[in-house]
C-alpha cells in the first residue's frame, strides 16, 4: 500500500472542527482574540472550495448543530461565555445562502428531513418538528419525551458515520499480539509520552504519538505502518513543537473495498488539513 498526499487547506487560523458533509466537509476556524468565527467547505475527495471564510450576522458566539440534507444547522448562545444554545438558523451548503431561522425554538435531533426542537416552558419543555428546508412548523408534539427517545435510539442505531474510523487509545492488554510489539518498538526507540492514538485496519496501523526533545518540547508525529513487516510507509509531522499534548489529530473514511481508494485526514499545527489518499 501507498499514501499519497491530495492537497491541503488552510487561512493560518486556528481549526477548531472538521465536520463530514456527504460529499464535502466543513472546517469551522476561530480566532479567540478578535472574537471571529469562519465557516468553509470543501470538496472532500479534491479539496475543491465549495465555500470560504463564511461569516454570520453573529461573528462569534456561534456554532454547528448539524449537517444534514445539505443544509447546516447553525445555533447561538443565550447568552456570551456559557454553554447553553438558543436557537437555530439553517444554511444551505448548494446555494451558500440563509434559508430560514428560528430564535425561539432550541434544536435536537434530525429524522427524516424534520427538524426536532423545544421551547422551555415554567415546567419542562415543548416539542416540536420543523421543515428542515424551509423552517415551517410541521407538527406539535407536547411535552412527551418518550416518543422522542425511542428516536433518538433509532438514530444511534443508524450511525451516519459508519464509514469513518476514529483514533482510539493504544492499551497493551487490548490490541493484538503484532501492534503491540510494533508500539514497543517504538517506545524503545523514541522519547514518548502521553497517550498513544491508534486505528488498526487490515494490514495498516495508523498512529499518532508525541515525541519528547531535549528542550522538553514535543512533536507529535503521524505514522502508516505495515503490520506484517513493520516497515514504515508515511511519516507526517503534525505539530513540530508544543508544550502540550493535542489529541484527535487525524481520522479516516475508508470505502467498502477496505484500504483502497480510503481518506486520511491530518490536522497539522492546528492550522491546517491535509489530505491523503490510501493506493495499491
């Protein structure tokens, strides 16, 4: 197997998200001193801009619900500082223009092109589902949660992210015989702390780690290994100088034929994504 690098995106802010959107993803940045948050999207497999540097009536105190029918779903806070959201404001990726808000009406969930929501009351709450497209009030539904729960099972069952794989944690007692002794060889050969990211699949290991150097900085490195010889296919840097551990710096979307034709996507300095592609 081969790893090849596709492109790469990046406005040198801080990358705060990277959201799967069908066909595209969205790359949320922040800028914590001047108080500016900036939407993008791209298309996943070229890295063509769908859009750039998107910026709402709210500059800041904004963020990300959803994607879904090709349309994000946009919240604000109650207030600046605390974590509760208000609202919803609808965005459509296609056209690149609002298509409708709500500013009394709190989100949920997605089903079916419905968007699920809630107004507080002095007791508990009140639900309701909204035209995902055009925000009109499609149905009343009460104060009745159990209706609502027994959907969002259904939706956990479905798992819309089936086809990515995330890092987990190496654990010596949990992974196999081989990627053990591959994570002991490097240990014995570098400096390592901190938790070691991993995804196993097929005959790849995929892994994440934080080297230490002499000045006690570290760099977190991104490595392909090949399981039967252990040989070393990539080797990224993702961060070339730190003085704190960053996790979840990469994930993959593989495709139904296993490795091949499958998407690595690194964050490198917090500032920008890389994009690689997994051949024969």
């Amino acid at each position: 197997m081969k790893i090849k690098k596709l492109y790469s995106f990046t406005n040198k802010r801080q990358i705060w998200r990277l959201l799967p959107a069908g066909e595209n993803i969205i790359i949320e940045e922040r800028d914590p001193e001047k108080k500016e948050a900036f939407f993008n999207c791209i298309e996943m497999e070229t890295g063509k801009v769908i859009f750039k540097n998107l910026q709402l009536e709210e500059k800041f105190w904004i963020g990300i619900e959803k994607i879904s029918c090709g349309i994000i779903l946009f919240h604000k806070y109650e207030k600046p500082d605390l974590p509760r959201h208000k609202g919803i404001l609808a965005f459509n990726i296609k056209t690149k223009n609002v298509l409708w808000e709500n500013p009394d009406l709190n989100y949920l969930f997605v089903y079916d092109q419905k968007v699920y929501c809630y107004r507080d009351k002095f007791e508990g709450r009140l639900f309701f589902t909204l035209d995902i497209k055009t925000g009109s009030l499609l149905d009343e539904l009460g104060s009745d949660v159990n209706g609502l729960n027994k959907l969002r099972e259904k939706l956990i069952n479905e798992d819309e992210y089936s086809d990515y794989s995330f890092p987990e944690i190496f654990f010596n007692k949990k992974n196999s015989d081989v990627v053990n002794r591959v994570i002991q060889n490097l240990e014995e050969e570098y400096v390592i702390t901190g938790p070691i990211e991993i995804i196993e699949k097929d005959s790849l290991i995929f892994i994440s780690y934080f080297e230490v150097f002499k000045d006690g900085l570290l760099k977190n490195f991104f490595n392909v290994i090949e399981i039967d010889n252990k040989k070393f296919i990539f080797k990224e840097t993702l961060n070339s100088s730190t003085k704190t551990i960053i996790p979840d710096t990469f994930f993959i979307k593989f495709t139904n034929n296993g490795l091949e034709g499958g998407l690595i996507f690194l964050l490198e300095e917090k500032l920008k994504l890389v994009v690689c592609l997994i051949k024969e």
